[in-house]
C-alpha cells in the first residue's frame, strides 16, 4: 500500500522496481509495530542479534562482512555533468558512463529479495531547513539504522507533500557486497545517490555523508545556504542565557568528545551547562534577523565505538544504554552484553570478536571490536541533549571554530580578524597523521572545514559560496577561531589536557563575541592574553600557556610555503581574497 500520491516519487519508484526486480515491496511507516516485525525478523535470520534485555534494553548486535567496514573514499564519486563541477578533490565519471555502469550491476539485483522504501526527514518534521529522502534498499540493517538517524516513516511524506519534486532519490543494495564492484555514487544535478555492494554505515545509510554533506553542500550552494561537517553545541550561563558555537575538525580529533562535553568543576560549581545540539552534522540558513541559525539534520548518533568510555566521554556511553545498534565490536557471551577496546579495563574472557570468531580478551593478541566499530544511538537519550535539538527554527551561532592536530605550529586558540581571513583559516585547516592512520606518522594532511571527502562540487567553488555568505551575513556574521588542542611537548606528551577543561578555551571564545575580551595581535590572528583563559584548578603554569600560544615564525613560513603549493590544486577557481590572505601571512611573519 504506497503512502504517498506524490507522482513524482511513484514514478522513480516504478522504474527502480523494473531494474532491481524485488519479489516484494514493503513501504516503511515508521511505526513500532512494522519496526518490531522487522527486528524479529533481522534476528531470526541471524543478520542481527538481540543483546540483553536488562542491560542493554532494546539494542542489537551486528556485523559486516570483514572486507565492509569503513567508508570507501576511493569508491565514492561525484557524478556532475562537467567534471570540472567535481573539481580536484572528488572522483568524477561522467554521469552516463556511470549510469550504464551501475545499471548493469542493479538490473535484477533484488530478485528473490525483499525492497523497502524509506521516506525519511532530514531535520525537524516541518522545519523549513529539513529535506525529505527516499532510500529504497534490501537491507533490513539499513532501515532500522535510518528509524535512529533520521526522522523515518510517514512524517515524511507529509512534510514533502503531494507535487513537490525536491526529494533525493537513494537507491542501495547489498548485491553481493563484492569490493570490486563497490561504488557509492552522487549525482548533484539529478538529486540521486546510488550504493552498491556495500551493508556498512557511511556507505548505505544514505541520509548520512551522501544526501546531508554532499547532496546538501550542492543544494545549499544554489540556494543560499549550508550544510557543514560541524557539531553544534550550546553553552548555557549562571543566568540561563545559552550560546551557540559550530565546529569542525577531521577525525580523530575529538569532535564527539567536545559535543557532549561535561564543564570542568569550577564551571560546574557557578552553573554553567553544556547543551548538545549535534554532534556531526549543521545545516546552517541566513534567519529573518540576519543572523546564521543551525539546525542538525540527524536524529541520532553514529559514533566510533573503541576509546569510548566513563571518563572520555560519560554522555555518549549513556547515549547507548537502549535502542542502540552495534555494529562490529566483541559480544560479551557471559552476560550478552558488548565490550571494544578502550570501553574498560576489563575485556571478557567467553566472548566473540567482531568477525564471529571466539575470543578470549585476556588472552588475545587480535582485537575484539574493529578499530571502526560503530553505535548508532537515537539522540534523545543523551542526558546533554538540547531542548532545541527538535526545534525547527534552530539555534543562533555566535562562534565558528576549526581545528586539527598539530604538535607545534598552532596555537591553542586564535580568532580571525574578519570572516574573510576565517575562511582562510578554515581552508587550510590541517591535521598531522597519527600512528591510527595509515602511512606515515606527522605527515600534514589538508582537510579544509573537514569537508575534503564530503564536498560535492568544486572546493573553489565552495570556498567562494562560504564568502558570498560572509558577505550577506556583514556585520552579523559569527566570529570565527582555529582551536588546537594536541600542542606537544619536546617528549611529545601533550601540554593542554583537553577533553572537559576544552571550554576554558569556548569561554574566552564566547567572551571575545560579546566584545568581554581583550585580544593580542599576532602574524596569524587574534590570540587571548595569557591570564584571560581560566586555568583555575589546572596543572598548568601561566608560562606553560604563554607556550601554548606561541607563534613560531619560522613553522608557520614553512607551512605558508604548504598552503600555497595546497592552493596550486584549486587553480583558477581559488578565489582572490584567498590568495590575498595568504599574502598577507606572509607580510606578517616577516
């Protein structure tokens, strides 16, 4: 029984019926009951398993095939019709090639399978920033993650309404999950994502990365607004007034940790709060006050499983005691619980690793859970949580922050001097391998605003949209900062101890927009005075922070000779005020 008269989804559906041939068809409501039979169903097959219901109260255990376990940057394509609308930072194939490609490896995929159909909600029900999705799949691990992620079922359809053809068509199927035939494929212009061969997370949950940071970033550059790789987080005072900061850093550099962040005790003890609105994703529109409002477009978490735990991150263990999915790490059989490395000291000994093999964890040499074992956990049960999260109106952003992991060029924190000169700061924003990445330890990689795998046209192009909004925001935009919280001593330890004692670091940040804070001037931007960042109850000397906003000339020489040879890949597209900024640094450490 279909669930919308929308002619112009039942149309795409009818043709992706006759290429996929599905024995079945079942549309996605979003009701507990369908959602029920399903899981009954995922675990009768094995494709899930039912993990215990006093502990762990509704969650699910599952695994992909070991060859499917991360997003596969090589296998992801932007499918413009120029392929300098991809620009040098995207795989291109030209969209028919593509299409005839992926029609040959979809044409009767579904036969003797079961297709569903899922509306689903980026954003609030009726926010005028959401956008309605439709992925069809034959995978019932899909569908129960995309009921977490996103606002699934009905809603949807009604919030997309009966004529409207701004809708992003998702078709994906497991197919028989053959790494060589593994594509994950965008299509800007047509408002399509196609995945095959995939069952892992990144790669088929296609609300995620696919429709809100690459579709999204391309619809957004067209009308005006923007879908950023960012979390988004409020910092509520004594008094009750809450402000909001977006960020955004490439992995591995703490960015769940900062969303749900717990205020260090001396901000505790005065009442200060800290509110999580998301922790991955912001949508962000210019609101009829002219200022820049956020909204996150997810509904739930999909969060790294290994290192999370009671001290580095309280609010997101808790965020996965019920209605979770696991996927990939080690299955406690002693009392059906999960276990990865990092969750606790003690690992199980009657257990089974992530591949389904038996493990001993006091024993073992391999790990239990893969290194990019998952949860996805519905956002509502953060004990942060925002009471905006579902506001359709979003919250208002007075700082933008990027950061990386750099053991000695950047400071601690540092402002932009105008919205021109943040966005410079944010296309270089840079991040040096750990021994957790693969290849080389301290090699800088670029990864401008975190969005390298995520933007979905040009990254020139996307550079100048980011001025063009700066330019219609004026003196309303938000202030924007580089934050970096990995500084190194000479035995490389690190100096900042980070984690809570972060918003020490947010408090100036939000001191310096309301104009309550002095500010030092520097080659590369504004830093805070020394003895205006609280180090109250750190180990910390004021000296060992005079060193942490040291600026080194002569590192920050050899990275400008970095940016700009970065810059070269861009060629005529970089904008100017780019390569004026990168003038002026220059200038300045001279």
């Amino acid at each position: 029984m279909a669930l919308t008269k929308n002619p112009n989804v039942l149309k795409w559906l009818d043709e992706m019926v006759a290429l996929t041939t599905p024995d079945k068809i079942v549309w996605i409501d979003g009701s507990e009951e369908q959602l029920n039979q399903l899981k009954a169903e995922a675990i009768s097959t094995g494709e899930m398993e039912a993990l215990n219901p006093e502990k762990l109260p509704g969650c699910l255990l599952h695994r992909t095939h070991p060859s499917d376990v991360a997003r596969v940057e090589n296998r992801t394509f932007i499918c413009s019709r120029k392929q300098e609308d991809a620009g040098p930072t995207n795989n291109w194939e030209d969209p028919k090639v593509m299409y005839e490609k992926l029609r040959k490896l979809f044409n009767g995929v579904m036969k003797g399978r079961t297709m569903y159909v899922i509306p689903y909600s980026m954003g609030p029900i009726g926010s005028p920033f959401s956008k309605v999705g439709v992925e069809l799949t034959d995978s019932i691990y899909v569908v129960l993650n995309m009921d977490i992620m996103t606002r699934m079922g009905v809603q949807a359809f009604q919030h997309l309404g009966d004529t409207s053809n701004d809708f992003v068509r998702g078709l994906h199927s497991k197919a028989d999950l053959d790494e060589n035939e593994r594509y994950i494929v965008h299509f800007p212009e047509d408002n399509a994502i196609w995945s095959v061969n995939s069952g892992y997370g990144g790669n088929v949950l296609l609300g995620k990365k696919c429709f809100a940071l690459r579709i999204a970033s391309y619809q957004g550059k067209n009308e005006g607004w923007m879908a950023e790789h960012m979390l988004i987080l409020g910092i509520e005072n004594p008094q009750g007034e809450v402000k909001y900061i977006t960020a955004a850093f490439p992995s591995a550099c703490g960015k769940t940790n900062l969303a749900m962040l717990i205020p260090p005790e001396i901000y505790k003890k005065k009442g200060y709060k800290v509110w999580t609105v998301g922790d991955d994703i912001a949508w962000m529109r210019i609101g009829p006050d002219g200022r820049l409002w956020a909204i996150n477009p997810e509904n739930g978490f999909f969060g790294v499983a290994p290192g999370t735990n009671e001290k580095s991150n309280p609010n997101a263990l808790a965020t996965t005691r019920k209605g979770t999915i696991f996927t990939n790490v080690a299955h406690n059989l002693d009392d059906n619980t999960v276990w990865w490395e990092g969750l606790d000291k003690n690992p199980p000994k009657h257990a089974v690793d992530w591949m389904g093999r038996p493990w001993d964890g006091t024993t073992s040499k391999e790990k239990g859970a893969h290194p990019n074992s998952r949860f996805t956990a519905p956002a509502i049960n953060c004990p942060c949580i925002s009471d905006k999260f579902n506001d359709p109106q979003g919250v208002p952003i007075s700082a933008i922050i990027f950061g990386g992991r750099r053991a000695k060029t950047a400071p601690l924190v540092y402002q932009a001097r105008d919205w021109e000169h943040g966005v410079f700061v944010g296309s270089i924003m840079a991040s040096e391998t750990t021994a957790a990445a693969a290849g080389a330890v301290g090699v800088v990689r670029r990864d401008p605003m975190a969005m390298l795998p995520f933007c979905g046209y040009h990254m020139g192009d996307y550079f100048q949209h980011w001025l063009d909004m700066g330019k219609k925001l004026g003196d309303k935009a938000p202030k924007i900062f580089n934050v970096n919280w990995f500084r190194t001593d000479d035995e490389g330890h690190f100096i900042w101890p980070g984690f809570g004692d972060n918003m020490r670091v947010l408090m100036w940040i939000l001191d310096r927009c309301e104009g309550k804070a002095d500010a030092v001037e520097t080659p590369i931007g504004f830093e805070p005075k020394p003895e205006d960042i609280n180090i109250e109850g750190l180990d910390i000397s004021i000296e060992t922070l005079k060193g942490l906003l040291d600026v080194d000339k002569a590192l920050w020489k050899e990275d400008a000779d970095a940016i700009e040879e970065f810059y070269k890949k861009f060629g005529d597209k970089l904008p100017k005020e780019l390569k004026n900024e990168l003038e002026t640094l220059k200038k300045n450490l001279d």
